[in-house]
C-alpha cells in the first residue's frame, strides 16, 4: 500500500469518488453499510470501501482467503474502489503513521462524504477506528501537512451504527439491495455459518459464524427500516446538524403515500 501510494501520490484524479466507506476488518462494510453502498452504485455514485486491517487477528480464515473474500464482496457490492491500508488488527492506534495513511487514501480518492463506525462500540478496533478516521478526515484538509498530493477534507463524515446502536440523524431504505448487500455478506465464507460443510469442517465457533448472526443483522436492518416505514433500512448519525434549503420539499410525501419518518406521534 505505501509502495502504491508513493507511485500515485500526486497523480491527477479523474473522478473523486462519492462515498467512502471505512471498516477496522475485512467484513466490516458488508455488514454495516452494504446495502447504501449497494443502492448508491446502482443510482450511479462512484462508491470505495478502505478496510484498516486484514482482519488476521481473527478467529477464522486468514489474510489471503479474507483478501479474496473482499474482492468477490466488492464486485457483488459494485465498489469502485477497494483499498486495504494495512494496519496491524488489534492495534489501530492513532499513531502519526497511521493517521498519514488515511489521510493519503483519502486525497487520493477525494470522496465527498464518508462512512465511518460510530464512536461508542463494543469491538475497541471499531472504536479506535472512528476515532482514527475522523482525525485524519480534518488533517487531510491542512495543507502544512504534507504527503505529495493536494490537501482534501470530506464534505461529511456519517457514523454507521455497530452493536450498541443509536437514534440516527437519518436512515437509507435498503429494501431494494438488502438481498445483494447480504450476498457481499456471504462471500466471506470463512466468517459465516455454512451449515453441514461447517460441521465436517470441524471450524471454530465466533460471535458471526453462529446461525443466529446474520438474523440478528436482518433485524437489525428492520427494525431501523420500520422506523421509517421501509422493510429494511441502514442508519447513520452525523455530530452536525443538517441544513435544509427547502424543508416543504425535503418532507414531502412519498408517491406511494408513505411519510419519510414515522415517528410516534403524542
Ligand atoms: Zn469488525
């Protein structure tokens, strides 16, 4: 990655992407925000997902079948780009090394809003990766700081939710991609329940690879799209409040006659 990036620092970039979205491990984007990124490629954004780590520290498979795993999820999610920044699992510290890495990819793909986990989560690589990422989204916008290619700040940074869940600032409808953001899902085969196979394998048990894993995060995605009237729906959370030219328009009713939030009323 830092050889890469050596060669590409300062090149021209032709088309920033839209979206970024950053994960601590391989399987991360998938899970949280695949089904927006889905949705977004299929309306004609120029989507990216960067993984911090290869996920070695984790329990099943290793960093070569999880590399190849990433790069069959991305086809099935449409992702323009896919970088792996190479930071050592279980050590995404805010080091200056670290934060000049995400500060690179991002000036080099110059996405107009990223995706990054919410700051309160149960796995601390998640939490040291908002953390990171939001740091280095500001910096990369300073021009003192110096890597060979033109300074760069994000036009947004949006929190996806993890475990511990939130009240968003706005939910995506992913009913129409929630079956391909869940196929993304499975192509990472190594971390999944795969039934009988699994068995005769005699693979060890995690949190993801139990059979309940991925219901639970099918109910994650209804009970967040329920709030907005919608089968399945993907949340996100921004610390700034959201500006609004025209409000009247903003709430209109959908054409099927749905409200955009449904919200209990008193
Ligand atoms: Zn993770």
């Amino acid at each position: 990655m830092r050889q890469r990036d050596k060669t590409r620092a300062g090149a021209e970039i032709k088309q920033p992407l839209d979206v970024m979205a950053f994960g601590a491990h391989p399987d991360d984007v998938e899970l949280l925000v695949g089904g927006t990124l889905a949705k977004l490629a299929k309306q004609g954004y120029r989507t990216g997902a960067v993984d911090l780590t290869r996920g070695e520290l984790g329990t099943r498979g290793t960093e070569e079948i999880r590399a190849k795993e990433s790069a069959a999820a991305s086809e099935i999610l449409k992702l323009s780009v896919r970088e792996n920044l190479g930071i050592p699992d279980g050590h995404i510290e805010k080091s200056q090394d670290h934060i000049l890495r995400v500060i690179r990819v991002l000036r080099q793909y110059r996405p107009r809003l990223i995706m990054i986990p919410h700051w309160e989560e149960r796995h601390c690589d998640h939490v040291h990766t908002s953390e990171l990422v939001a740091e280095a989204a500001f910096y990369a916008g300073l021009k003192k700081i110096e890597t060979g290619q033109e300074s760069f700040r994000p036009f947004r940074v949006l929190y996806y939710v993890g475990r511990m869940g939130f009240r968003p600032s706005f939910i995506v409808d992913v009913s129409e991609t929630f079956d391909t953001k869940m196929k993304a899902v499975r192509a990472h085969q190594s971390q999944f329940h795969r039934g009988q196979e699994e068995a005769k394998a005699g693979e060890a048990q995690t949190f993801i690879s139990s059979v309940y894993a991925l219901e639970v995060f099918e109910t994650m995605a209804k009970y967040y799209g329920a709030m907005i009237g919608a089968k399945y729906g993907e949340p996100y959370l921004m610390r700034e409040a959201v500006e609004l030219a025209d409000p009247v328009a903003f709430f209109r009713e959908f054409p099927d006659g749905r409200l955009p939030h449904l919200f209990p009323t008193p």
